[in-house]
C-alpha cells in the first residue's frame, strides 16, 4: 500500500509542517507548502509539476484497525527536509506563465 511521506516541512519558506498540520499543502507529488506559500506566493500554482494544491490529509495517530497496522504509530512522518530546487525567479516566473489556467487546463 502506497502512502504519503507526509513531509515535515515548506519547500519554500521552511516552515514546520508537522503530521497534524492543518496549513500543509500538497501537490499530486506530494510537494508540500505551507498554505501561505501555497496561496500567497505560489498562486495554487505547484512550482514543480504546474499542478494546483490540497490540503493534506491528516494520518491517524493510532490504528483504529490494530490488525492492519495503520497510524503514524506504525508508519511515522517524513523527517527529510525538502526544498525547492528552483530559485525564487524561476518559479515566480513559472507560476505567473500558468496560475490564470484552470489546474484542469495546466
């Protein structure tokens, strides 16, 4: 079963994002901004893929269904810290070129 690295922080700005964080944004690559970053800066608009953002999911602490061994108990969030690899202009830059678009039109 696939599962979200649930990353711990914002790409752009840093910031903490722990598991429980209601502000996390991700793409469908799970690129993961802050929801400031993701409004403000970024316009909905992934400075990776094009794609737009959602909020993400919450992983349940516990597991609910102790046979099946779920929850951040028995798979815990990313520790890795990622960063854009793009600088500051070049996504500025991608994200004016596309942020009019529908995410369905990107």
């Amino acid at each position: 079963m696939a599962r979200l690295e649930l990353r711990p922080n914002c790409e752009l700005c840093d910031k903490d994002l722990p598991p429980h964080c209601a502000e996390a944004r991700i793409c469908s690559y799970e690129c993961t901004y802050c929801a400031d970053c993701a409004e403000k800066v970024l316009h909905n608009v992934c400075p990776t893929c094009g794609g737009n953002f959602v909020a993400r999911p919450m992983r349940p602490t516990v597991s609910w269904r102790p046979a099946e061994k779920l929850g951040l108990i028995n798979h815990p969030a990313s520790l890795k810290r990622v960063h854009s690899p793009f600088a500051m202009e070049n996504i500025l830059a991608h994200v004016a070129r596309i942020k009019d678009l529908a995410p369905k039109d990107r």
